[in-house]
C-alpha cells in the first residue's frame, strides 16, 4: 500500500522521479526502488515526502505498519526455519537464549518488555514450548556462546536468578547442548552488539538472523550466511572452552546464597 500511494501521489502531480528528487534531495533511483516495493525507505525520506505531498504524517503512518507487517512476516518465517533447523549456533550479547530460559527468566523478561500489559503469560508458554526441540530423540544440536554481560545482568528475584544458572549447568550437561562464555577480556570483535543466530536446515543449507536492539534481519542469502559463520567461529575459538564455561557458571553460582528469602 505504501509504494502504491507514493507512485499515486508524484503521478497525480505529473512529476517524474528526478523532478521529485530535486524536491526531497534524495537520489531519484532511491525513489524508484521506493515505488516499486523494492525498499522501504527511511523515515527521513518518507517525512520529506511527506511535506512536499502536503500529506501530513500519512506517508509516515503507512510506513510504520508496513514495517510492522515485514517484521511479522520475518518473524513468521524465522520461526519456521527454527522448527525444521537440525543444527543451531547462537551467540547472545545481553540476555540468555530463549531456548535456555527457565519459565522465571523469560517472565521477567517479557514483563520489562510489556510495560503496559499484554499477554504475557501467553508468551512465556510458548517461550518454553520452543525448547522441546532440545529434548528427546532427534532433537536439535545447539550451541550458545553467552556474551558475559549476558550473566552479570541478574533477575530481580536471587533466588531466580540462581535457578536460571542451575538450568544453564543441567542443560549444558546434555549430549546435544554447548554452552560458552565470551568473558569481557576478549574485547572487542566481530559480532559486537549483535545477537546472531545461525540455523542449518535438514539439506544442510544454512540460514543466518541478526538482531541489535528492537530490530532484526533475517538472512537467507549463501555469501552473507558464510560471512556470519566465520565471525561465529572465531568468536567460538575466543570464548572459555565447554568445561571452562560450566566452571564459570558454578562460580556465580556460588556467590548467590542457596537460603535466600523469597521476593516478595
């Protein structure tokens, strides 16, 4: 609908792509890409045009649930990559990995995500519905590498807080889970800021998400998958080996009281 109102709106005024280039300052290709579906364009762009249509926010309006609409539509299609993948690699950069999550961890968590409501009892049911894929036979080989923020930012309740580790330790004792720590001491590197997801289908064909802050991409194209996966990999050679993780969890583990109170 966005594209279609754009191409609407230059036709009506009888501008061609260049005309209204020299009105918004953007590139006229960039325009052409716009109207035709094949970008979305940005928000700076859409507010020029915007106010050269005379059309108030609603350009900008149309943008924001076509947006919606893409994300839900990557959204979709990830978790039906997540479903058939025999094989899974992820490094997570603040939080633990949805499929390591005790049912305490990924309520707090969506509850900080919901500050005005919405289901989230509903989310963590199906949060802990995912994690099957890891049991029973044929599950899911998978490996985590947990940046070390990801273990310094605690839940409010300890007592939470040290079940989530305890899970982390039982579950990195099964055949088919690795767990790593990125401890801080590495720095810098290749996938900084960057949540990254890596999943092989049963063909063997590979398929890379990313994520950084509210948004992110999935990825099915065979060069850019390939550039995720040598990053991966060589964040795996910089992170403490399995036993070396599993210490370091024990560790945290041993600093949070096993008689706390429960929160009230």
């Amino acid at each position: 609908m966005l594209a279609e109102e754009q191409a609407r709106l230059r036709a009506e005024r009888g501008w061609s792509y260049r005309e209204l280039s020299q009105k918004v300052r953007f590139d006229h290709t960039y325009l052409h890409e716009m109207e035709t579906g094949k970008t979305l364009g940005s928000s700076e762009v859409i507010r020029a045009l915007d106010e050269v249509y005379g059309t108030g926010p609603h350009l900008s309006q149309l943008r924001e649930l076509a947006r919606d609409s893409a994300f839900r539509d990557k959204y979709q299609r990830y978790m039906q990559l997540e479903a058939k993948a025999t094989v899974m690699h992820q490094y997570s950069v603040c939080v633990v990995p949805g499929l390591l999550q005790t049912e305490a961890y990924a309520r707090e968590l969506l509850r900080a995500g919901e500050p005005l409501g919405g289901d989230v009892e509903e989310q963590v049911s199906a949060r802990m519905g995912r994690q099957d894929r890891l049991l029973g036979d044929g599950s899911t080989d998978f490996r985590a590498i947990l940046d070390e923020a990801v273990l310094r930012r605690v839940l409010n309740d300890k007592r939470h807080w040290r079940g989530q580790l305890e899970h982390l330790v039982r579950t990195a004792g099964r055949p088919n889970v690795t767990v790593q720590v990125l401890p801080f001491a590495v720095g810098f590197h290749g996938l900084t800021n960057t949540d990254t997801m890596l999943m092989w289908m049963p063909n063997g064909r590979p398929v890379g998400y990313v994520e950084t802050g509210y948004f992110g991409e999935l990825t099915e194209e065979a060069s850019s998958v390939e550039r995720l996966r040598l990053a991966y990999d060589r964040l795996r050679d910089l992170a403490l080996s399995p036993p070396e993780s599993v210490a370091f969890l024990e560790q945290l583990m041993e600093e949070i009281p096993c008689d706390l109170p429960e929160s009230t």
